[in-house]
C-alpha cells in the first residue's frame, strides 16, 4: 500500500515555485507528476475532474471495494475507484504500483518535522468507519478527546479533529508539522524564501508572538506549521 496526498494546479508553474521555494523536490515518475520532500509525496495534476484528496494505491483494497461499497458511496471510473470521507476529502483508490513506488528519502523540505495529514470531521465515529474500511487502524486518540490518529500499513498517518477545536483556518486536508521551540527560526525560513503566508497565528502565545502558521499552495492545499 502507498498513500500520497494529491492537489491540482491550473498553472505548472506558480505551483511548482510554490514547492520549490519549501525546497520540494519536483520530478516525473512513471506517468505522475510528484513534489517530494522526502518523506512526503504530492501528486500535482491538471486533470480537469480531479480534485484535492488522498490518493491510495493497493490491489487488496481494489479486491476489498465490495465491502466497502456496502457501506460508503464508492463511484467507479475506468481504473479507479473514488469516495468521499465524512468531511468531504475525495480518495482515489487504485491498483499497486510495486515495493519500489516512490520510496522515501531523506527530509529535505523548510517546513520541519512532518506530523500527517490533517482533517477536520464533524463526526469522529464516523471517520473512524470510514478510514478503518480503508485499511487505516486508530493509533492515539479517541472520541471523547476529539482527536485522532490513524495509520494505514504504509506508514501514512491521518490526524481527525473534531469540529470546533482549533481556532485558526483549517483547510481539508493540510499536511502538519510540528517543530517545538525550533518553530519560530522555521517561520523565519519561509518568510526569507517568500512564501506567503495564509494565517499567521498568536492566540496560542500569551505575548502576541506569531508562532504557528498557515499556508496554503496555489490551489489551496493547507500546510500548518505548528510549535506543537
């Protein structure tokens, strides 16, 4: 099982300066247009009727679908199976693509410490259902805590918040990471390289400091750059 995370331009190259300013490494694989940090890979695609999601590629959940079909809305479109997550994140199921398929690297990326994807869902119970159809198995958190972590056997880690939690823009899905008191030098790499920043964030700072930030790429994929 590999699991990426896919967004869509309508410009190549304000989305590719986008990555690269965050030092993503953007190359071509097979048929698939990747920004890789290391440790993360973005499928970046103009395909007029896809959207922003989560792209999965298994042959035992392709051979698995029916079961999923008895409880999730699965639509079914020449080689891929597409559904929808109870917070509306679109995942695109596909067919294995080997070991090899993109392996990691070392991290390379300004933004830190990668921690997952985040989602935001207005209800836990059901994103549990939904992500452990999928092959995803709850790892820390719970219901009543309002958060979530689920991991799927390819290491690909969800972070599930419940609605109203977080106080600052949340945009479904963003890529998380977590830098401690290492985050405020990180912030100052993002301003040097200019990339805008969407929400800069003090309400967790008792001195009015920026020390956690929001981006978003072209297209509106979020990235949080947290000191949590």
């Amino acid at each position: 099982m590999k699991t990426l995370i896919q967004t869509t331009f309508t410009s190549l190259e304000q989305t590719k300066l986008f990555y690269e300013k965050l030092n993503f490494q953007i190359h071509e694989y097979e048929d698939l247009l990747i920004a890789n940090d290391g440790i993360v890979q973005i499928s970046l695609t103009n395909k007029k009727f896809m959207r922003k999601g989560i792209v999965i590629y298994s042959d035992t959940l392709v051979e698995q679908i029916e079961t999923v079909q008895n409880e999730f809305d699965v639509l079914e479109n020449k080689d891929v199976y597409i559904l929808s997550s109870p917070c509306g994140v679109w995942v695109y199921v596909y067919r294995g693509r080997g070991k090899d398929f993109l392996l990691n690297t070392a991290p390379s990326s300004i933004l830190g410490n990668y921690a997952g994807l985040s989602l935001e869902s207005l209800n836990l119970d059901h994103s549990i259902q939904f992500w452990t159809e999928l092959g995803f198995e709850l790892q820390m958190g719970s219901v009543d805590q309002g958060w979530l972590t689920m991991v799927n056997r390819g290491g690909f880690m969800l972070s599930i918040m419940q609605a109203l939690n977080c106080p600052h823009q949340f945009f479904n899905p963003s890529l998380t990471y977590f830098n401690g008191k290492d985050n405020e030098a990180v912030i100052q790499k993002i301003r040097d390289q200019k990339v805008m920043i969407t929400e800069e964030i003090t309400v967790f700072n008792d001195k009015n400091i920026v020390d956690n930030v929001v981006l978003r790429d072209p297209m509106g994929l979020g990235f949080f750059v947290f000191n949590d």
